[in-house]
C-alpha cells in the first residue's frame, strides 16, 4: 500500500493503538495492497478515552468491559460487585490498554 | 484471551471468592459492621444488583434455600461458579486440555446475542430494582 495512505491511517488512528504496536501496524499497512484501503478505511475503532469515562462512572457493574467485547470479565464484575471494588478500581488503570489490545485484534481479524 | 491468562485470573478469582466466604463465615461483619466492599453502595447508598450475594451464598450453606433466593437471586449463578468452576479447571489442567476455555468462548458469544443480552440486561435491572426495594 502506498506509505502516504499508510501514514494517514496511522494519523488519524494512531490514538486506538498501543504505542509499540504502531510500528508493526505501519509495517504490515505497507505489505498489503491497495484493494484492502477501503475497507481499513470503514473499520469503527473503540476510543480508550470513552472505555476510560465509562469504567469510572459504572465500572462496578461492568459495563466498561461488555463495552470493548470482554462479556465474560463484565459478568464476572457485575456479579462481584466489581471483584469487591478491588478489580473496578485496577480497571480504572487496565481499561485503556484493554481497549487498545482489543482494536488491535479487530484491525487483524479484518486484514 | 489466552487459555493461561483466563485460567489464572479463574483461579484468582475463586479462591478470593472462597477466602471472602471464609472471612465471612468467621465473622468479619461482627468485628466491623459497616464494613462493605461495593463502591456503589459506599458512594450511593444505593444497593447494586449484585449486593446481597455474600448473604445469599451462606444462606444456601446453612441449607436455607428460601433466604438464598431472598438474599439474591444471583447467589445461585456464584454457588454454581464456585463449585464448578474449580474442578474443571483442575481437570483440563491435569489433561493438559482447553475445554473450558473453549466454552467460554462460546458462552461469551451466546451472550453477545441481542435477544439474550436483552433479557439478560433485564433480569439484572429487575433484580437492582428488587433489591433497591429490600433496602439490602
């Protein structure tokens, strides 16, 4: 794919990754070819700010994790009353990187 | 997730369950009777809807199946989670097997359906308004 396209992706996008993925991302961007742009292009990726904002306010009853896909730990928080607090407030902390891994899975699942 | 990384935090989280039970069964609500772990009730005073489970899960094991449903409905799901769960982690750890991670898989995306979510997003909705009503 041409490193213009590539680099716009990666601009506009950059913020749904983990950091150290971006490199990777760009690199396997660029191998591909250019019948693949459109549908990258139409890919929805979750905003680690909106996980962050939704697990403060009803992490407790798991809502932040049935968000980005992880049903099984949003049930496991919801019958817990959030793992006893302990776990709604280290999601505080895990959420973003959470989101993050999980738009990572999805830009591979569609490539 | 990986079979290892679900296997790990299984485990973690029954034996958490198992030593909030044994706190519990040793009396840690006599030393301290304000002592409460869910942040929706400390910061609300609002039950949440899986307030009550402690209460229901040592109901069911002084054999008071009507408290257990009393207490939470939802005391019954824990009840089964922690007695199951265990074992077939112990057996897939032991034949060197990933069968419950497999359903997990599967459970996850049963749940994921829209019909099922929605009955379930009710019953846990009806369930937070019962035990608002209770005042638990």
């Amino acid at each position: 794919m041409d490193a213009q396209k590539v680099d716009m992706f990666i601009m506009a996008n950059g913020k749904f990754f983990e950091s150290h993925h971006v490199v990777q991302i760009r690199e396997k961007l660029l191998t591909l070819d250019d019948t693949k742009w459109v549908m990258i292009q139409t890919l929805q990726f979750k905003d680690p700010t909106t996980s962050l904002i939704v697990s403060l306010l009803a992490g407790t009853l798991g809502i932040d994790r049935f968000m980005i896909g992880d049903t099984g730990m949003g049930v496991g928080k919801l019958l817990t009353c959030g793992g006893f607090g302990i776990w709604a407030v280290v999601d505080w902390f895990l959420i973003m990187g959470a989101t993050r891994e999980k738009n990572l899975l999805k830009l591979q699942m569609a490539l | 997730m990986s079979r290892n990384k679900l296997y790990t935090l299984l485990a973690l989280a029954c034996t958490a369950g198992y030593v909030w039970l044994y706190l519990n069964y040793k009396g840690i609500d006599d030393i301290n009777s304000s002592f409460n772990v869910c942040l929706i009730k400390q910061v609300t005073d609002i039950p949440c809807p899986s307030c009550g489970s402690t209460r229901a899960v040592e109901a069911f094991l002084h054999g008071d199946f009507i408290s257990t449903i009393y207490w939470n409905p939802f005391g019954l799901i824990l009840i089964s989670i922690l007695i199951i769960i265990p074992v077939w982690l112990l057996i897939d750890l032991i034949r060197r097997n990933d069968s419950l991670h497999h359903y997990y898989g599967k459970a996850e995306i049963f749940l994921r359906k829209r019909k099922i979510a929605i009955i379930a997003i009710l019953i846990v909705l009806a369930n937070w308004v019962w035990n608002i009503e209770k005042g638990l």
